[in-house]
C-alpha cells in the first residue's frame, strides 16, 4: 500500500468508528447494548464519537494539508455517514462490533503509518 493511501485509509476507518460510535449515542440504538445500564454509556460514546472525528480531521491536515486534507476529511465522512446509515437500517446488531472494528484498525493504520 502506498504512502499516500495509509492516511486515507486511516481516515476512513476512524470516521466510520466515530459516526457508529455516535448512532450508538441515540436514545433508539443505545438499547442495543446488551448492558444493565446502557444510559450511562450514552456520555462517554459521545465523547469517543467527537474525539475519533478529530483524531480524523488531524490525520487528513497533518497528511494532506489544510487544501487537499479537508477534502479528503469530507469524502470519508460522507462515506462512513452513508455506510453508517445503511447499517443502522439493515444490520442494528452490527454497531457495536463495527464501532469497534473501526476504532482498532484506524488506530492501527494510524501505527503503522508511524513506521512507514
């Protein structure tokens, strides 16, 4: 994989974590949450929503510029919006585990674009 597809990549994956993170967030899909409580989680996935978004946008600036970088940051957040919404409608069950899978390998491709 090339230099330049890492960071986007990275990108992709974090905002598709951040906005699974947020939907799960919502009054309707935190019951899908096999917790006792699952209004106490409804704070701290938030803040992991908004924080991974940023995390996002520092990864587009710092790889791509404040030009070419927002408009990447755009594309991916337009991408794992729809991608979001698709699941949410057809798969709910799946949130958790693609808010998960999303957080570790972006955090990983954020690793590995460290020893690149």
């Amino acid at each position: 994989m090339t230099q330049t597809a890492l960071p986007l990549l990275a990108q992709c994956l974090l905002t598709l974590a951040a906005f699974a993170s947020l939907c799960l967030a919502t009054p309707r899909h935190i019951q899908r949450l096999k917790t006792s409580r699952p209004q106490q989680w409804r704070t701290p996935l938030r803040w992991v929503g908004w924080s991974v978004l940023t995390a996002a946008l520092t990864t587009a600036v710092i790889s791509s510029g404040w030009g070419l970088g927002l408009v990447e940051w755009f594309g991916a957040l337009t991408l794992a919006a729809v991608t979001v919404v698709l699941i949410a409608t057809y798969r709910p069950t799946w949130l958790k585990a693609v808010t998960w899978a999303g957080l570790l390998l972006g955090l990983g491709t954020l690793s590995a674009m460290l020893y690149v």
